[in-house]
C-alpha cells in the first residue's frame, strides 16, 4: 500500500522534494497550460537523487515544455478529424475510441492528448453524450473492437464501468472491449475485485493494454495487480512510447519487454513520440528508434518484440516503421539476420544454408 495523496500543482511538487528552487517557477509556468498529477505510487518511484531519473522525467514539469516547435499540433494523432460524435473516434472500419473520460491518475509530460486531457480538458461524457456514443456503435455492424481510451478509463468506479460494460454486452457485433491504461502502475491498490469485476461483461473478451515505458514501473504492487487481473481471465498487452531520457536505450527496452512477458502481458506497440506540443526534448529521430528496434531483434526472443509505430499526422492511422530487413535485389532478394549480415534469398549457391 503507497500512502500519501496525489501531488498536482508545482507547489506540492517542490514541498514534497520533488522540485528543486530551481525548477519550481517554470513548474509553475508549465501548470498554467498541462495537468500535473503525480500518484504517491509514482512519487514512491522517483530516484530523488538521480537528476537523470527516467520516472521523474515522465511525470515531473520541466522548462523544456515550454517550448512549441512549428511541426507540434494540439491534435496530433488527429482525433477530431475521425470524431462522428462526442467520445468517439472511428478511425479504422472495425474499431472505434470510446473517449468515456479525459482525466488521468497521473500527467505524461509526454501526452499525445495533453491538450484535451486533465482538469481543464474535455471531461466526462454526460449520461446523454454516452447513449450518443453507444448509440453510434450499435448502429455501425462492422465494429468489432470498443478501446476505451481517453483520459484513463480505469478512473471512472467500478459502477460507472460496468454501465459502460452492460451497453456494450447488448451489441452483438462488438466482440472485443480493450481498455488502455496506466492505473496497474500508478495506482496498483486501485485494481481490486470490484474494478475488475466492472472490467468484464457477459459475451465479450476483455483486453486490458498497459501503458509502462521503464522496467522500474514495474513495481512489486503493479506487477501483482497485473497478475490479478490476468488472473481473472483479462488478456493482456503493453503499450510503450519510445522516449529519450527514459527508454532510448536497447538494454532498458529489453528489460521492459522480458518483463511485460514474465508478468503474461505481451508486448503490443512501441510507439514513436507524437508532434505533441511542449514535447520535443522527448523525440527521437525515427532512424534512432530504428536501430534501437533493430538491436532488440538479437536481445529478446520474438515473443518480447513490440511493433514500432508511428501514428501519422492528421489522422491517418499507424504506419509500421521499423527497418526492413527485406530487400529486392535482382531477380530476388538480400534479407539482413539479427546479426546484420545480409543473404540473398533464395540462396544463390551452394555454400549458403
Ligand atoms: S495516461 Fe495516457 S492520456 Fe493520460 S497523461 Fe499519460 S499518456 Fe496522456
């Protein structure tokens, strides 16, 4: 059990040791535009000594926020232009975003969403924005998936989720209900009975995809709230953003992903950093992210390998980016093996295997 309270202002943060003098004025400035919120589970990770710290990097305001480069978008994985009502985004045919909630347990400097999330963002659907919502699922067939995003759903109570559950276990079509989430690691006492009860409804397979950037987010407590919802028959998969300062390192990936499999969890997306603005001292160039992904092949054993992608801008969806290891070549092929040898495929001797 982490005691204590969520710290959300720059104030608390410095009185709590988090901030340095020095850090508290641009805290300030940085809360005055992005939610701050960071859990006693969170603060409890901090290394208070390590001015490199990957956590606090994740969750603690810095000067560099401030600053909004012209490519950086309020929207950058472009949300609205896929949003037929309120809450929803219906991007691919056969799955929609269910936006029930833009409040999180704690604030990613890094957010994708930063501008619509937190206690100035867009809120919580009322009772009448969610009939709409699931109004619209129902009458569109080919929706097999409902993600519930947003915001982190698993805030809502227990009864909140389970009417959302119930609405959706009267929908033939939707098969499957995934929840993406950081609460099993920032607030592992959350997930007890109740909340995983609300989690899962008659006739639907729940997914529930864990958001974790840094093998150290996986605390003694997230881990055994991961194994209780496993435990109760919830699938589940990661999702990591590839950051530098906090991840941007092969060896620290792959303690990430072997730790996500060694907890039944397996690695989904590592996505690429959006154009989320205040958020460039965290972007990689996607050529760095490719080597780092490319190193992972010959670490982690195929079941540990997360798939690198890009959600392109404007709301095109993801594009898988790592680097092919595939080319033609002639008449066939050159295919590069984890080691970075190159063949040709089909062999084109003897002396090949
Ligand atoms: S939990 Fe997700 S939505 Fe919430 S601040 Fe972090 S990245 Fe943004």
């Amino acid at each position: 059990m982490t005691a204590g309270r969520t710290l959300k202002t720059a104030d608390e943060l410095h009185a709590a040791g988090l901030l340095d003098d020095s850090r508290l004025d641009p805290a300030r400035a940085v809360a005055e535009r992005y939610a701050i919120a960071v859990s006693p589970a969170v603060a409890a990770l901090i290394d208070r000594d390590d001015p490199q710290d990957p956590i606090a990097r994740q969750f603690l305001p810095t000067a560099d926020e401030l600053l909004t480069t012209t490519e950086e978008r309020s929207d950058p994985i472009g949300d609205a232009a896929h949003s037929p009502v309120k809450g929803i985004v219906h991007r691919y045919p056969d799955r929609v975003l269910l936006k029930a909630v833009h409040v999180c347990p704690v604030y990613c400097r890094f957010c994708f969403r930063r501008e619509m999330v937190g206690p100035q963002g867009d809120g919580t659907l009322s009772a009448d924005e969610l009939q709409a919502a699931i109004a619209y699922i129902r009458e569109q067939p080919e929706i097999w998936e409902v993600i519930l995003t947003g915001g982190d759903p698993l805030v809502l109570s227990p009864r909140r989720l389970s009417q959302i559950m119930e609405m959706l276990a009267d929908i033939p079509h939707v098969k499957i209900v995934r929840f993406h989430t950081r609460v099993p690691v920032v607030d592992p006492d959350a997930v007890g009975d109740a909340l995983i009860a609300a989690l899962k409804a008659s006739g639907k397979i729940t997914y529930v995809a864990l958001h974790a950037n840094h093998p150290r987010e996986l605390s003694d407590a997230a881990r055994a709230a991961c194994a209780r919802l496993v435990d109760a028959g919830i699938a589940m998969v990661s999702q990591t953003v590839l950051l530098r300062g906090v991840n941007d390192d092969p060896a620290v990936l792959a303690d990430l992903m072997k730790a996500f499999v060694e907890n039944r969890i397996k690695p989904y997306y590592l996505h690429h950093p959006d154009l989320a603005p205040g958020t460039s001292h965290f972007r990689l160039e996607i050529a760095e992210g490719q080597r780092i992904v490319a190193d992972l092949r010959g670490r982690i054993s195929g079941l540990c390998q997360p798939t690198y992608v890009l959600d392109i801008p404007g709301g095109h969806g993801k594009a898988v980016i790592g680097e092919s290891e595939i080319h033609r070549d002639g008449g066939g092929y050159t295919v590069r093996d984890f080691r970075g040898v190159e063949h040709a495929y089909p062999p084109r001797g003897q002396d090949e295997d």
